[in-house]
C-alpha cells in the first residue's frame, strides 16, 4: 500500500512540477489592420459609444420588444448554445494538462467437476489504479489549451455582436411598421381626396362644363391609389411576421405597437475615434481573439514536432481470496519517450497548415476592422445626405402644394383643362408619400449608425435558463 502510495504521488508531482517552457509561444503581434483614418467624417473625439442607444427614441414598447428578443430569439439562444460547447471542448483540453486515472477491478470463479476426482475450483480478485500523464515538455498541450480559451471567448463576442443585430433588427421592424401604417393612413386620406374631387368632376361634367376624359382620368388616379392600399397593408403584416419570430414568437403572435408616428432623430451621436472600434465592435473583438488562437495552433503544431515523454503507472492488488486482496500488491512505473523519425511530412504539413490558417485569420481581422470603419462612415454618409433630401423634399412639397391650390382655382375658373390639376395632384400625393419614406430611412439610418458604433451592453446578458414546459416547441411529428 505504501509503494501504491508513493505511485499516485509521482504521477500528481510529475503533473504539478512538469516545466512546461512553451519555446514555441507566439509573440504579441503588432500589426494593425492597414491604415486606420485619424477621425470619422463627424465626431466628438470626446464622446462616448452610446449603450442601450433604443432608449434615445423614448418609447416603452420597443424597449420591451427588445428585452424580449435579447432573452428568446433563436439566434441568440443558438449562440448560447454554442458557447456552452465550446466551453466544454475548452474543458477538454484543459483535462489533457492533468494525470488520466482509471481503476479496474475484477473478480473471477471457477468450478470443474471430474469423474473419479470430484469437484474442483478456485476464485481470484484483483483490484488496480492505472495512470497516465505527458509531460508537456515543449508546450503542446498549453498552446491547444490556450487556444481553445481564445475561441471560447471569440465565441462569447459571437455571441454578443449576434445580440447587437437582433436589437437593431428588432428596431427596423418597429420603424417599418410604425412608417406602413403611416403609409396606410395617407393612402386612406389621399383616396377621400380624390374621391372629393371625382365628385367635382362628375358634377360639372353633367353640366357640361368638363369632357368626360376630365373624369376618367381621376378615376384612374382614385382606383390607384385604392390600389396600392391592401400591398401597404401586407408588407405592415410581413414586417409583424418577421417581428414576431425575432422576439421569439409565432409569425401571427400580437405584438402592441401604438405609435402612430416616426422619431426624429436627434443630431448625429458621438461617433469618437475609429480606434475606439477595436474595443467597442464585438465582430472585431472576436475577429482578434481569433487570430490569436491561430498563433497558439501554430505553436502547438510546432511543438507536435519533437519527442514527447509520457508516464504511465499502475497499480495492482491481487489475491486468491478477497481477505487478502490489500494485502498483495504489484506496482509498476514506466516512462515513454516517443520521437517522429519518419512520417512523410505529415506533421510539418500540418504546421503549415497552421501558419496558413493564421494569415487567414489576420486577413479577416484586418478586413472586419476596415469594415466595421466603412460601416459609420456609410451610416454617417446616408444620414447625412437623407437629412438634407428632407430639408429640399419640405421645400419642393410646399411648392407643388401651392401650385395644385393654384390650378385648382384657374380649372374652376374655365381658364385651364384638368391636366394642370391632375399633374400637380400627382406631384403633391407622391410627395407626401416620399416623405414619410424617407422619415423611415432616416431612422434606419440612425440604427444603423447605433450598429456600427458597437458597445459593451452585452456583456451584461445573462445566459437562458434550462429549457421548461411552457418554453418548449412540440416536435412534429412527420
């Protein structure tokens, strides 16, 4: 028992003092991504990025929409799933820095009966530890280790730039649909309009004032606008579906949105420096962890290619009869020293495979942070240009409203045709119409400037809480 004894403490010893030197660790890397602006086309190099940005536009049920897609939409809880493995392969190759111990024991009885001599037998019993351990000599299994830390926390940022589109998502549908039933509703306004002057027309057509060309040329304007109605109406139903399943929903759930008009957004935020996406966007972040954990994989490649020394040890109690079982006892101790002679470049391949693999993944880090830079900027761009398009749009349609009040008066006067008064009906109606499209795009523009500029609110998500009957989705049956 006392050799046993001093077994199991060489193997813990050999597993808690074994100098683990990592010859092979990849230095800190110090390239940037290319050449980063000084500054974005608008910002405040004193300025923060904005957190829970959704707040700015003051309305209580879309936080509340997005509060619910950020604890049940698939997405997100997909990404939690896949953290949850990965933390456990992360586990895995943790477990390779200690001692495997196993235990076996067995028990064995035999009887033979011969004639003439009787009946004969015996039994046996044994009982053993078996250890075994690799001396990480060169850095190997740290380096496999340190690895899968880093994709477990670039899986963490996946994660976490998966809560910030679903948020946004969340936040375009609530402005699509607020922006349908605005479109509905001027629809609805616009058809009694040129309901109202058909009946004009018709009315002076039978007084033979007008030509009969006068009047069906305004049913055509009202059965248009009639028209386009019931399609405002299904993309306001196709924009509730796809809410619907971001907040975690059936497609035909009831979703309360009473907002009857758009936010305007206020001046453009505080963008800071585009260094500052480097820690805010969690795409980037995960991008570098990445790279990172590329360097370690070469490390570990290269350490794959010299010697490797492995332990193992048992220990056996045997005994013809379970009383004596502790009182026998074998133990034996071996070292393994095991060294690539030849094996056709197969581990020398696989470091350049490694090697490959991390230029990949520093050319995707480099394009994620360019990227991620283009991504304001384009925002930056369109608000910009969608602001002013407003500003001339408030102009041009006070213009054409005046000229419509103009040729309706000169029509009614006999002194023009109704196609003066059609025009500028047109002009007008598809104005006010542009508008609050425009509106619309503005604010998805504002979104998604809030997007691109990132943040640390994620790291606040809790992870789900295990699956209950009432959140479980019957499987069909097929």
């Amino acid at each position: 028992m006392k050799r046993g004894c001093i077994l199991a403490g060489l193997l813990i010893l050999a597993a808690l003092t074994a100098a683990a030197c990592s010859p092979f660790a990849p230095r800190p890397r110090t390239e940037t991504a290319g050449a980063l602006p000084t500054h974005f086309s608008l910002y405040d190099p004193a300025a923060k990025v904005p957190q829970r940005w959704w707040r700015n536009f003051q309305d209580p049920q879309l936080e509340s929409l997005i509060d619910q897609a950020l604890t049940d939409n698939f997405t997100i809880l997909e990404a939690w799933s896949r953290l949850s493995q990965v933390r456990a392969r992360t586990l895995q190759t943790a477990a390779a820095l200690y001692p495997e111990v196993a235990g076996d024991g067995q028990a064995v009885f035999s009887r033979q009966h011969t004639e003439g001599i009787g009946t004969r037998g015996g039994e046996f019993y044994s009982l053993g530890l078996i250890g075994a351990y690799e001396l990480d000599l060169w850095g190997r299994v740290r380096s496999e280790n340190q690895a899968a830390r880093l994709v477990e926390h670039a899986t963490r940022e996946d994660l976490n730039a998966a809560a910030m589109t679903v948020a946004a998502e969340v936040a375009q549908r609530w402005a699509q649909i607020i922006s349908q039933r605005l479109q509905k509703r001027l629809l609805e306004r616009q058809l009694e309009t040129n309901e109202t002057f058909l009946e004009l027309i018709e009315l002076r057509f039978r007084r033979a004032i007008t030509s009969a060309l006068d009047v069906y040329q305004q049913k055509q304007l009202v059965e248009g606008v009639r028209a386009q109605i019931p399609l405002v109406a299904a993309e306001e139903a196709l924009q509730r579906h796809e809410l619907a399943i971001l907040v975690g929903q059936p497609p035909l759930s009831a979703l309360t949105i009473d907002r009857d008009e758009l936010p305007l957004p206020a001046d453009v935020p505080p963008t800071g420096l585009p260094a500052d996406l480097l820690a805010a966007r969690p795409d980037i972040r995960a991008a570098g962890l990445r790279l990172a954990a590329a360097d370690w994989q070469v490390a570990a490649a290269r350490a794959n290619r010299l010697p490797a020394v492995r332990l193992t040890a048992d220990a056996n109690y045997r005994a013809d009869n379970v009383d004596l079982l502790f009182d026998n006892w074998l133990a034996n101790l071996a070292g393994n020293l095991s060294a690539p002679l030849f094996d056709a470049g197969r581990r020398k391949a696989q470091v350049d495979e490694a090697r490959a693999a991390a230029a990949e993944s520093l050319a995707i880090y480099r394009r994620t942070v360019l990227t991620a830079i283009r991504e304001v900027e384009d925002a930056l761009a369109l608000e910009a240009g969608r602001r002013a398009n407003l500003d001339a749009l408030a102009a041009q349609i006070d213009a054409a409203r005046r000229a419509l009040e103009e040729a309706g008066n000169r029509y009614l006067k006999g002194l023009i045709d109704y196609l003066p008064v059609l025009t500028q009906l047109l002009t007008v109606q598809g104005l006010e119409r542009t508008i609050i499209q425009r509106r619309a795009e503005l604010l998805l523009d504002r979104i998604a400037l809030y997007r691109a500029l990132g943040g640390h609110w994620t790291e606040d998500l809790a992870p789900p809480p295990p699956n209950t009957p009432e959140r479980e989705i019957p499987l069909l049956n097929g």
